[in-house]
C-alpha cells in the first residue's frame, strides 16, 4: 500500500466509483462521504454526511493524503431559476464546509483536489485554451465555475496543498457521458451536432484517475490544473470514431434547430452539445505526466472493449 487514506466527498458517483476502484489497491482506507449509508466493502467504507453541517465524519480527513471533492448537482438540466440555484448551492456550501473543517483539523489532509470545470473556458474553435492564457468564457455555466473556485481558494487552509481541476467530459463504460452518444450511435443518430466544428474536452476515465495520484506525488504543483486529454476532439469527429467503432455505418445529423426543440424534451441545453470546449493539459504534460489515452480513437476502443 503506498497510501494511508484517500477521502473521496461526494464519492458515490460516477467519478467516484472509478476513483474507488483505481486506490483499491493503493491505499489502507478509502472514505466516501455520502448523504446515503452504504455496506463497507473491504477498505471502502461510506459515512454519511449532509454537505452543509460539521459532524463525526470530519475526523475521517485527519491524517489523508488526499481529499477529493466530488460534489455538485448534475447541469445536464433545464437552466430554471430553481435549478440555477440548486446547481451553484451543490458545489459552493460542500465546498465552504471541507474548508472550514479542514482549517481545524491537527493533521488536515496532504492534498485537497476540488473537481471543478472545463467549461470555464470562452467558446473556443481558434485555439486551445491553457491554464496560463485561457480566456475565461461569460454566461450560466461560468458564473458557476467561477464562484465554485473562488469559494475554494478562498478556504484558509496553510497546511493543505488545493488543486482545481478543470474537468473535461469523461469516457468511461457505466453513467458519463459516453453510454449517451453511444446510444444515439446505435439509434442510428450518431451523426454530428449542430455544425459539428465545436471541440470536445474529453479525458479517459483510467487518466482522471491516474492524473489524481499524479498530483499526490509531484507536491510543487497546485492552484488551477486543465485535466483533459492533449488533442481535443471536434463533435463531428469524435462521433464518426465512436460509430466506425462500433460498427455503424452511418448517423443521422441534428442540425442545431433540432437540437433546441430536443433539448426541451428531454430537458437539458443545448449549451452542453453546442459549446466548443478546447482545452490544454499544459501544466500537466510540462510535469511530465504522460496519457495513457493520449487520442480519442484509442479511447474509445478501450471503453467499448470489455474489461473486467
């Protein structure tokens, strides 16, 4: 084992599960903090917490090497004013909370990785955006990234390292993003949306994970750091990958007229199709962390091959 404990708040997600199952093997412990009980499996045990009030589960950070914040209502939603609300509120009071918990703790955690948001970024079809020159985007979703970060630096924690990491959209088997283009590949609707020109951020769900032991060992780096693949992909692109991988000839195109009277079905925006999120890993890659997926084809492949 080559850590004591990683505390994973908000660890019963998607992004959760994965990082669980990636330090199964890699630590003595592993805490989620969750609002629902759960049955300890081996090294993971789940204590409950509300995200809003100190209790018991606090004394679970004394002592770990890595706390990762994981928490924030899902955006893939109808921007109402009730679920604006709910959406900065899910990330801003857990977040406030760690930090005031953490200024407290005798042996407060090594390192504090807050998951924050690629999208950050302004619309960007010119080139990519890095952590030294990214332009910072204006609207909903950005007004969200900005409050959720600066709540996080703003915690006084001296003795805990911070990381925001700017997410891009996860490839991974079970509930990302991906089973949902797939599924649009086998309907025979697999084909670009709107123009298809916009970039895609995306990262293999295996390189989150690694890029998070990778911030444990290289202690010179902190503040924001972009986790997302080196060669972003654009919409049309990526969708004619996932297709010929899974062996679809041909998908069906949704023009962005089509895309707004969708979205207001199924309940989403269109903002999360439509934006052109091309991101750098500059700061990660001038480290020397090398992608294990460095390339969308060979991502893609991995996930829809099956793996234990």
């Amino acid at each position: 084992m080559k850590y004591h404990k990683i505390v994973l708040a908000g660890g019963n997600g998607y992004l959760g599960t994965v990082l669980a199952k990636y330090y199964k093997n890699l630590a003595e412990e592993i805490i989620l903090l969750s609002r629902k009980p759960a049955a300890t499996i081996g090294n993971i045990k789940t204590l409950v917490w509300d995200g809003e009030t100190e209790g018991d589960w606090a004394e679970a950070l004394n002592g770990a090497d890595m706390l990762i914040n994981l928490c924030g209502k899902n955006v893939n939603c109808r921007y109402t004013e009730k679920n604006k609300a709910e959406i900065i509120r899910s990330r801003v009071v857990p977040t406030t909370l760690l930090g005031k918990v953490i200024g407290k703790l005798a042996q407060p955690p090594k390192l504090w990785i807050n998951l924050a948001s690629a999208t950050i970024y302004r619309h960007a079809e010119d080139h990519a955006q890095d952590e030294a020159t990214g332009e910072i985007g204006y609207g909903f979703s950005i007004d969200v990234c900005k409050q959720w970060e600066q709540c996080f630096f703003d915690a006084d924690t001296p003795n805990t390292r911070k990381v925001a990491l700017r997410h891009g959209i996860a490839l991974g088997r079970s509930d990302s993003v991906f089973p949902r283009l797939l599924n649009l590949v086998r309907f025979g609707l697999g084909g670009k949306q709107g123009d298809g020109e916009q970039y895609i951020a995306w990262i293999h769900e295996y390189d989150t994970a690694r890029i998070t032991e990778f911030l444990i060992e290289h202690t010179e780096l902190d503040g924001v750091i972009n986790c997302a693949a080196p060669e972003a992909a654009k919409n049309k692109d990526l969708m004619r990958i996932i297709r010929k991988a899974y062996g679809v000839p041909f998908g069906l195109p949704a023009p962005q007229w089509l895309l707004e009277i969708g979205a207001k079905i199924i309940g989403t925006e269109t903002e999360l199709i439509l934006k052109s999120r091309w991101v750098a890993p500059k700061r990660l890659l001038d480290a020397g962390f090398v992608f294990s997926f460095p390339k969308a084809e060979h991502a893609v492949h991995d996930v829809l091959s099956l793996r234990v």
